[in-house]
C-alpha cells in the first residue's frame, strides 16, 4: 500500500499536466492558419460553375498605408471571359490588410486571375510603400500575380455520360386522332354486330325480298339482252339461244327459292315453292306454268327437229310473262308484321293519320 499511493499521486499529476497543457492550446481553423501563413483562400471551399465566390488574399506590408476601399467598376486588363471579377475590395481588420475580391466562374479546373495593377486604379497611395522585400520603390504597389482556384463541377465524373436519345415528339393533335380513330372503329364495330343480331331477327324477310327484288331486275336485264342479240342472228342460233335461255331461267330460280333446280324434271317443278300462294285467277306465277314452259322447250330441243326463231322469240315473251307477274307479286306482296308496326310507329309520331 504504501508504494501504491506515491504511484497514483504521481499518475494523476502527469494526466492533469498533459489536459491543461491541451486545453491551453488552441486548434485553429483551416482559414485561420491560411491567414497566418498569408496563403489565399476561398469563400466557400468548393466553388462550382456559375456560383459566385469570394477569393480572399492577405497582404503584406506594401499595403498599410493604403486607405480601405471598394471596387465595383474597373478595367482589368487581359481578363478572361471564363473568370468575370465583380467587386474588389481591400478591408483592414486588426491591423492587417486583406484583399476580398468577388468573382464568376464560368469553366471548370483550375482558373489563372490576371495580374492586378493597383497603381492604375487610381488610388490614394502611401507617400513611402514598401515593395515587399523591405526595399522602398516610391509611391507604388506590388502588381498581385499567382493567384490561382479550383472550379468544381456539378456533375458527377463516374456519370458524365450521354443520356439516350429522347424520343421523337409528336405533332400537334397526334393522339387525338389516333384515339378518335380507335373509337370511332369500335363504334361501328358495335353497331355492326348490333344490326347483324338484331336485323337478322326483325329483318330477315325484308333482306330475302331485297335480294330477289334485285334478281328480278337482273333476270329481266338479261332477257333484254338475249333477245336483242338473237335479232340479228339466223335460223340455225335459235337451239342454241334457247339452251342459253332455259339454263339461265334455271340459275335464277336456283337464287331465287334456294333450291337446286338445275337437276329438277319439268315434272319436278310444280313441288316448286315460289313463296306465293296460288291465285286460280292468275295462273302466273305458279309452279303449274313453270313445269309447262321446261316441259315445252325440252319437246323443241330434244324432237329431233331444228328450232325455229318464232320458237325462241314465243320462249323468250313466256319468260318475259314470268318474271313480269314475279316482280308485280313481289310488289303487292304485304310487308312483314315487324316492318309494319315499325313504319305504324314513325307515321304516329310524325302526325300523320
């Protein structure tokens, strides 16, 4: 115990000795110890493009007899327009000079001030200045030359790459049109498939009656055309203008009714069905003439005898009869029960009686 005590004492007295000694030194800034050693330094550390920044210089004794100032307007000479200097300015603080010299960049790395003359800025200068080095050189100043700083950039170097190329801009109303587009298709597209679900359903009758109307007018077109062209043709073009006759009528009345009637007998067609009911009054058109009219012309083309043009022209006006009394029954035929009700319904609401 009694070497621990001296041993403590003697601990405890070197560790208070070495804490005040650090106390009592003090840790100056990086700007402090740049000031003492008369180094520049800028305001803020890192200056990037296009932010203002301070360049402070301390001076030495050349410069005490200089009274403070500032300089906003001057001429430089050889100054780059990559480093615009806005303001100088020469502040005394404590007894010593500093120079604060206000300035743009506009480049990144390491920028060159130009020299600055202060002797023709037209100052009050000292009667005696010092040159520096402790020899006297009348009334002028040193020329500040050697001042350098480092322009940071705001990108990142590890990203300084080109973006990809940005995509081609549409014109004006581009997607209106596109969209407009779109719609209008679907539109259509709806309707389209409404009216086939629909009119099928209520207007399948009325399309049957369109499309042998528009037969009818086709059949009589042809006969105009047959009997036109065998006008002017001999005796021995009448077999042959009948057979032409007697396979077309076949034709039609195939489209007409639906049923196959180039393999039918003359017998076969009174089961025709024309969709008409039979009028004793009127015998066309009725199955019953059809089976006479293939019945007669198979006598003339199958009798061994030549076929006369008074033959064809009697076929022909027979034929003509036919589709003649087709069209008048296709016309006074009623309209269907959902086509009337419709047409009742408009002719209500439009006033009329």
């Amino acid at each position: 115990m009694k070497r621990i005590f001296p041993l403590m004492g003697i601990y405890i007295a070197l560790a208070l000795t070495a804490h005040t000694a650090q106390a009592q030194t003090p840790q100056p800034s990086a700007q402090a110890d740049a000031s003492r050693a008369g180094a520049p330094y800028l305001l803020p550390q890192t200056i990037f493009v296009g932010d203002p920044g301070r360049l402070v210089v301390p001076l030495g004794r050349a410069f005490t007899g200089v009274e403070p100032f500032i300089l906003e307007t001057f001429s430089i000479p050889d100054e780059s327009p990559d480093l615009v200097i806005k303001r100088i300015e020469l502040d005394r603080r404590g007894g010593s000079s500093r120079l604060l010299i206000d300035f743009i960049p506009y480049i990144t790395g390491v920028l060159s001030f130009p020299p600055l003359d202060f002797n023709s800025l037209g100052l009050d200068l000292p009667e005696e200045a010092s040159a520096g080095d402790g020899s006297q050189s009348g009334n002028s100043l040193p020329v500040l030359t050697g001042l350098e700083l480092q322009v940071a950039s705001i990108l990142n170097p590890a990203q300084m790459a080109l973006s990809d190329p940005a995509s081609p801009l549409a014109a004006p109303g581009t997607s209106f049109l596109i969209y407009g587009f779109i719609v209008l298709v679907l539109v259509f597209l709806f309707l389209g498939i409404g009216l086939s679900l629909w009119g099928r359903r209520h207007f399948a009758e009325l399309w049957d009656r369109l499309r042998r109307r528009r037969l009818i007018r086709l059949m009589a077109k042809f006969l105009r055309r047959l009997r036109q062209e065998s006008s002017f043709e001999k005796e021995k073009k009448a077999g042959y203008y009948l057979t032409i006759l007697a396979g077309e009528l076949r034709e039609f009345l195939s489209l007409f009714t639906g049923v196959n009637c180039y393999s039918l007998s003359a017998e076969e067609f009174k089961e025709l069905y024309l969709g008409y009911k039979e009028n004793p009054a009127s015998p066309m058109p009725s199955p019953v003439f059809l089976c006479g009219l293939f019945r007669s012309w198979d006598n003339l083309r199958f009798s061994g005898r030549p076929v006369g043009m008074p033959d064809l022209f009697l076929a022909l006006s027979q034929t003509e009869s036919f589709i003649g009394a087709l069209d008048k029954a296709e016309r006074e035929k009623p309209l269907p029960e959902t086509i009337r009700k419709s047409v009742s319904r408009q002719t209500l609401a439009g006033g009329e009686v």
